[in-house]
C-alpha cells in the first residue's frame, strides 16, 4: 500500500522472532504482524533496529520482508531498513528489498567509517536515485554515532531525497527545531515541504513529539502494546492531552521492562529486545523468546519481572 | 524568600553582565533581575552555566550573588549555583552563598575526576550535610560529562538529600521516567516524595516537560523573553496545551539565536551566551554584550542576526 | 601459506583499487600486491578498514580476496577481513573467505549494536568455533565504538580462540600491559600464550611497539612504503633501535598525507584513504586514485600535497 | 631553582597526603618530596591531577605548594598546576603560585565550558601574559574533553606562549607527530623551537616516548618508585634501550595496582590514587592512605594487592 505523504501515524519497528537455533519463526512473525494489524497501527517498519536487523543474514533478511509483505498483503504500507555501513552495500539491501515489495525504504547515515556530513547526504541521494523507492533517514546516533542535523534533514527534505525521518537521536530539543523549521504545529502545510514526514522513534516521550506536531512515533515497545500506541495517537490528534499524556505514562511504566537484563551481565540490547520477546510469548504472540546470537538470554527472574510490568500495565500474559 | 516545596514555576538562570574590562557591571545586573521580576518569574538562579559561572572568580561569584540577592529583597527565592570540581571546593561555594542569603544551592556531580555514581552520591549528601539549604542537582552532561540515573535522584530524593533536580541533560526520555517514578502527573502528591521539585534545563521542550507533570523551567533564554515563559508556563498550568505549544514554538524559533556566532569560529558558550547578552543589549535591559575572557565576541553580523530573530519573534529592540 | 605462530612482521593492510565507476580494478590491485612482496613484506592484510572493506559490496569482497589469494600464490599468508555487524553476518563472511583460500580471518568486535563484553567473547568464540582458520582480534574503537580489554584479549588467547589481536586502538599503554601480561619482550616464550601474535596498526609508533615486544605491524602507509617499515622492522629485530626510530621518523613524516583534505570538506576516512590511493597513483604503482563512494575525492591541490610528502620522504613520483 | 630549557628528565606529579579528616598531612608531604629526591628526580610537578588538585581547597593548594617548595628549597625546580574552569580562575592560581614560588605553571584547557580552539590558545596565551612564569601545557583530555593538536601546540610554542607541553593524552601517534614537527629525536636542536620541553604523562610507554624524543615524563607512578623511572630515564640517555625497556616492564606490572579498587565499586581516580597512597604509606614514606572526599577509600584487600604488586617489583613493604 503506498504512503501517505506525509506518513502518519503509529508505525512499529516489528520484531522478527527467532527459534531457538536463530532461525526466523515465520509462523510467529506472521501472527505478529496481524496482533499489530489488530492494533489498529498505520504501518509497518520491517527491518528496523528493534528487528535485529544487524544480526540477520542477508538470507534471513529476504525472509523477514517476503513474510511481512505477504502477511500484511496491502492493508498498510511496509517500510523496510537498509541498514548497511554505507551507499553501496545499502543500495544491495534495497534493490532487494525492492524486489520484495516494500513500500519505502528506511536509511541510516554511514557507520563504521568516519563520514563527513557532506558524505552522508551524498549518501542518501544516491539511494534516493538508484532505487525508486521513498526513503526514510533513520536518525540513530547510539548505533551510527553520528548525528544528522535539522540542517541536513531539511536541505535532503527540501530536494526530494527525503520523505521523512525516523527520529531515535533521543534529542528532542532538536526534533523540536526540525519542526519549528518546517512550519510549525499549525504551520506544516504552508511550510517548505508539507509532505516530509516527522516521526519520533523515542517510546518515552510521544506525547510530546505530537504535541510539538510530529506526524507519528515508531515505537519498538508497540511490539508489544500497539493499541496503547494508536490510543495515545488517537487523544493526541484529537487534542486530548491529558489523554494522551496519562496513555504515555502507563507505556513509559511498562517500557521499564527494557532494563530487566542486568547491566553488569549483558548489552543493552539483549535486554530490551529480550524483553519485547518475552513479553510478546507471555502475551501468546509468538512463540519463542530467543534473540539473535551473540545477545545473551534473559534469566527466568528477568522473564518474571517483564511478567509484572505487563500486569502493572493491564496486559494479561496467557503462559 | 523560601522555597515552596515544591518549588515550581519559570526560574531563569541569571546572565551576567560584564563590562568590556571583563569586570562585573552590576548596574546592569540590577536592571537585568528587574526585567525577569518584571516578567513574571517564579525565582532566580544565579550562578548557573548561562550566568558563565566557570569564567567568574570566587570575588565576581560573590558581588554577583550579593547583588541579586540584595535586589530580589525577598520576592522571589534565589538559587545560587556552587559549581566546582568536587565536595571540598564546592562547600567552599555554598557556605559562601549562604553567608549572602542564597535561599538554596545548586550543585552538579563533580567534574575533571572521574567518579562513580556511589560517590556523586556521597558529594550531594556531604554538601547537604554540611549547609544548611535545600539543595538541587544539576544534572548537566555536557559540562561534566556524567548523567544522573533516576534511580540515582530518587534515591537522593527519597533520603531527603535533594530538594530538586534541574534536568540539563537534553534526555526527555530519562526525565519522563523519572517524573513517573515520583508518580506521575496526577500522582505526585501521593507519590514517595511529593515535596521534590523536578525543573527542565531546555529551553525548547518546556511544553512536553510540564505536559509530563515537570514543576518548572530553568530557561537561559528566559533572560531574554521571561515574559514568554511564564505565559508558556502559565497556559500549561490552565491545561491550554495548544497555546503552550504555540508559545513554544515561538520561543523556539527565537531560540536559534544561539547559533549567531559561526561554529569553525567560536566555541558553542562563546555563541550562546554571546547571543543572550547581545540580545538583552538590543533590549537596553544591559549596557554592554561582553561575554567573559577567553570567549571570543559575536561580530556585528552575528549581532545583526540576533537583532532578526528578536523582531521576529515579537521582541522590539530599542537600540 | 600457513601463518607461523606467532605470526611476525609486516603485514600491510591492501588498499583496493577502484576505477571512477567503483569497480573494482584487478589489474591495480595485482600490481599493488607485487608492490607489497617486492618490498618485503611478512603478510597480507585484504579486506581490512584500508581496503575500504565496508563500502564493498559482498560481490566486491569476494573479487578482492580471490585476486589477493591468486597472485600472491602462498608467498606470504593472506588474513582476511570479515567485516560485519554481528556474529552471523560476520560467518557469512567468514565462509566465503575460507573458502576463496584465506589463510586467516581478522573479525571486530560487533558494531552498530550495544553490545557486551561477554557477548563479544561469546562473539569471536563462535566464529573461530564454525570456520576452521586462525581468528585475529581486530581491536578498532574508532570504528566499532568499543575497546578489547587486555583481561577479554588475554581469555581469549589462552583458551585458544584467537591467534593474535590488531591493536589499532592508539591507546598504547594497554597495549603495554598486553604484552607484559604475555610475558614481556623477553619471557613471551614461557608466557602463558607463547603463539599469539600481537600486532599494531599504529603507523607512527611501530618502533615503540616493537621495542615494547609487539610482533608485527599493520600498517595501512605501508601500501605506500612497504619497504621502509620493512627496513623499521629490521632495524628493530637487529636491536638497532636508532635506527628504528630514524625509520619511524621519516615514516612519521610521510604519514602526515592523511591530512591531505581539509576536515570541513571530507570525512577523515576519505582524506586518508583518498591520500594513501593518490599517492599510489603518483608512484605507478595503482590506475587511479578513487576511493569509494560516498568518499568526496581530494582536489588536485590535496594531491599536489600528497606528492611533495613523498618527495620528501625520497619517494619519487613518476606521474 | 629556575628550569633548563628545555625541562629534561622524571619530573613526579607529587602526591597530596591527606590525613583521616581530608586535612593536608604536611609532614607526609615533606617526606615524600625527600623521598622523591632521593630518587634522583629532575623537577618536581605539585597540585597536578595526581595531587588531588581537582578536590582540594585554594587554602589547601597553598599550603601544598608552600611546603613542597620549602622542602625542595631549590634543589630541583617546581611546577605548580593552576586547575581551574577557565582563564580568570586560572589566573587567581596562577598569582598564588607565582606569590609561593612556583618556578613554572602547568595548566590545562578550559573545562566545563564548551571552547573553541582558538578560545584555548586566547586562554594559554593570557596566562603567559598576565603571570611572569614558564608555562606548560597539560593535554589531559580524559579530564577536560577536548585534545590539544599538534598544530596549537606548535604555535603556542614558536610564539613563546608555552615552554613545553605535559602530553597524558594516551595519544602516542600524536605525541609523535608533534615531535617530527620539532625537528625530531636528533634535529630538536635545529628545529624550530629549540628550548620547548615535549614530556608525556604516561606511566607505561615512558621508553618509547624517549625513544621518539620526548624530554622527559612525569609519572604518577613515580611516587612510588621515583628510583626506577630515573633509571629508565637513564638507560634512554645512554641509548640502552634493552635496559631501558626492561625497566619500563616492571614499571608497568606495579602499576597495575591503579586496578586495586573494583570497577563497579568506585571511581578509576579513587582506584589509582588510592593504589599510589597505599604503596606510599606501605613503603613507610606517608602515614595515611587516605584520598580526598568523596572518593571511596580502597578496602583491606585491594590494599593487599598494592602489596603484592610492590614485592613483585622489588619494593619492600615496613608496614
């Protein structure tokens, strides 16, 4: 299903289950995908960092989109990562993912390689260009370290390279400057580029990316509660934000769960991705917990405290 | 005055004017506390970041204190900022500033060293210990390249240690897990420390941080505008979240102001403390736009862009 | 050929020719490899950050190491770099290395992820467990954002997961306490690890390194220069250390071609990958100097730079 | 005593001996400065990093500096650092040591404030100018968050600003490139700044540092053992690099005591200080091991392993 332009709405990065030898369970994704759907979410972000998109091998990259186009079949647009150290190995990942279907296309700037800014948005032209797909730059400094600028985003906006960003910087005096420069909360549609895209992909502070006129949140804690996600979308759109705001506070209590793996056992990743995994078998979604290799598994006392925080937050594990 | 507890409201750190000799220009100080009373403010914090702390000496620190304090005259609480290395230094700070009628402290974990978390607990406690003011945390990475934890500030809440937190650090997400950790923003007063003031450093997101229940702003920009502020503050208090928004994005794009001086010329302080004084110039609130030694001026083209943004945004130099 | 163990010496990391449209051109990268023996050299490092490893496609890796393997025909052991985001993606790698006739594998820690100690050890543990071939270490903070631990190298020295470590970290004194927790210059032999090879990729401080009881070098000028830090090495294993450092010196001074382009213009990778590529050129060693998209190439004046470094190390361009 | 130029030979950052009540134990001090003498020390460095210098008072660095130059009473010259935030705070230490007797200052780049770098050469140059002593620099990016580059090292010192650089930057590639630039291991002479000193601050590549050039070093570690780094300081001058390096290996198997106190117990300052405090009080030189507050004092065991560390290297313990 094509984009909207702008996207709007609540779009989660979908994790993609594995068995217990790390291979794609492309029973539980399907499954994932439709309690997304159920959700009543706008879209889709296959492939995204909450995908594990970094520990899949190309082959099992193929697989995760194929599945997730087939299952949604249209209903929403499916965005899909090509998350690669720069524009040659990403236009590989695109070109397939062209070929699989997806709608769009979600980029980060260089990693690995010490990359100037001018670099970066050579970068996401040549993307652009090769591959005629929308594009989504993906702003992620934890994982790339580097920042892009509201400077930068506009210019790529401005040009047409851009569709949109997907926000994780965590900076949200900075999102608020993006947006403030394209026109403001009121002003988007008289503004430089009405149909650039704004997504936050922080979980913690939605509220306020949509108070401050953001078009939508990718938020990887929606694996597991999309409809607390549409329902703190739909008070915001309509300028209910004590809603909004009490939706996002019960979400930033079960978001908690991402710190159930101990710092001083294992990265940080494990433990957030871990516990949408355990949260989503506990809910019955998929079937298996187990995250890529080398991430280490949360202990059963982790499992039990991603258990509470789903009660605290009134979802009702079914094992 | 004391503090309210918690203390809440608009309480902009102070500016410090200089004269062109890098000498403390106290009539313009004098002037400068009358325009923030003027606009509204709810308290001053002197001696903070903006108020160029780390370029005053211990004699400059203390006219500049006994100045505010002595023209304030009760109205509102003044914070005093004890900024320095680590607890013995900053003691000597805080007994100064009480010796001058400071009605609290302000302190950040200490810097240059490199400490764990156990003993910036440890520093808080001792200074708390050691002066008899309720103190707050200046949680401010970018300065001393460590972060608070919530869990870090709870804990010091919970024993009594701190009366507050400024939150500088620029992470809203960590700020709404704090704010719901104390208990949200219905619940605060039947949260574990219902007294705790919890303020946002960032001048662009003061909106989100009171649509999360934050009790108050510490703006730098708020010496320019303090009027802005306090109707921001004012029209979240009255739950006017699209008036807030709307004020704050007008505040936001005056903000960009502290880009005026070119980054390949100056540092990032030079610039944005440069900008506010030249502002408040424009405004014949100060005499002089000197930022202090070794900051290098904005020149008259970077002024002539300040004087820009001050129009735009409804403000009406006079000189 | 087999590696010795520890393997000792000069093993240059190979730059990859491209032609302006980015292919890949063998016949460059044939004679740059003749370059490379012709100078003396111990080894051969493909694929490795020099050779632009992660701006080559999967397709171009394979191109690369079989023209590698091909010519050089087991006059010196080939190591082969497998680069990638995490442990499964790296094995992808690492087969098809093994398969094109690598004689050793050179993986990082994994990048773009957050990612635990322990899970790095678990990371290197299976790769060495699933590919039959000596494993480096390749200790790269700049690029993977984080640092091998002399305790993490030590581990897994000594249960046999790793044959050497790549210490192009710059932080010299761990590199210190490595090598003197193996034994130090004079007791490797009776250490606890007597064949692992420790290696710097360290252009500028080879001589210290070697004295400190290193086993070899990495590095990337080397492509320019094989045999001067042949001749350094030489020096070094003949105990003339004023000799080495005199080497060193003229290396040192060489090397200053990385700053070729400006650092508001282009990133460093392309600075120095595009002046070590330039300079290859101008000797006739190598077709063209490009480097790989989205690297902004060096201006003809950048090149000129380029030339007068060689000139006065007394290389003599002959174009 | 006034200072050689260039500044040659172990130059020992003094430690601050603290009594139980964080009060300065003077007869400690004087001790150690005769024990560091009776080294052989070339000059002696108080209120550096390793004096504690961030944690004490002005009245407690005076009565450091006070008593370090009563004691020395010209034998050796004394460096006096001048810590603080910025140029005007520098500058009041600055007067304070001159005022005492300081024969040169040693001061660090502007921290806490974000500074450009022409900002950091106004801020060196002033305090040349303003104070009629020796100046040096102190590259400790691990305190204050920004590196001095070769090139601003190198104006300031062809300009007369600084009379030599203390470099505990860790950055051995770049200590190397500022030597070349000097003119080299045998052209310092002949090079453009003759007279300017080059020390590093790293315990563990003191050889190789002289092997490249450098003048001299000022070791933490040589407090505890000011005898061995004067013979390896020796062994370099007389080209015995062999005896030279072998010096430094056991050097550098003592100082992993700074490891003494647990990472996730207390901070790497509490850790290494309190390891250098415990050897010295062990060795029968100072009374107490104490280290300032707030940094957590190293518990019975990591005393323990101090003293095993001291037998290992040959030193013998009386307490």
């Amino acid at each position: 299903m094509p984009l909207t332009a702008p996207l709007r709405g609540v779009v989660p990065p979908v994790c993609t289950p594995l068995d217990a030898q790390g291979d794609i369970d492309t029973g539980s994704l399907a499954r994932l995908v439709e309690h997304l759907l159920d959700g009543g979410v706008h879209g889709l972000f296959a492939l995204g960092s909450t995908s594990e998109v970094a520990y899949l091998t190309d082959e099992q990259r193929g697989a995760v989109l194929e599945t997730v186009v087939n299952v949604v079949d249209g209903r929403v647009p499916v965005l899909a990562g090509v998350i690669d150290t720069t524009t040659p190995r990403v236009l590989d990942h695109a070109r397939a993912a062209a070929r699989l279907g997806a709608d769009a296309l979600v980029a980060t700037a260089p990693f690995y390689t010490r990359t100037h800014p001018r670099e970066t948005a050579a970068h996401f032209r040549r993307v652009r260009d090769r591959v005629d797909l929308p594009l989504f730059a993906y702003d992620l400094p934890v994982s790339v370290h580097s920042k892009l600028s509201p400077a930068l985003v506009l210019d790529l906006a401005a040009d047409g390279t851009l569709a949109g960003v997907k926000d994780s910087s965590g900076d949200e005096g900075s999102l608020r400057r993006l947006l403030v420069a394209l026109g403001g909360r009121e002003g988007r549609a008289a503004g430089p580029v009405p149909a650039f895209s704004v997504l936050t992909g922080s979980e913690l502070t939605v509220d306020a990316a949509l108070l401050a006129g953001a078009d939508g949140v990718v938020p990887g804690l929606g694996n597991v509660d999309p409809a607390g996600y549409v329902r703190l979308h739909d008070a915001a759109r309509a300028g209910d934000w004590s809603r909004a705001a009490a939706e996002q506070e019960r979400l930033a209590a079960l978001f908690a769960m991402v710190d159930a793996g101990p710092e001083d056992e294992m990265g940080r990743s494990s433990s957030a991705l871990g516990a949408f995994k355990a949260a989503l078998r506990l809910l019955g979604v998929i079937d298996h917990g187990d995250t890529a290799f080398p991430q280490i598994p949360l202990s059963a006392s982790s499992v039990a405290a991603v258990d509470a925080r789903l009660r605290a937050a009134g979802l009702t594990p079914v094992r």
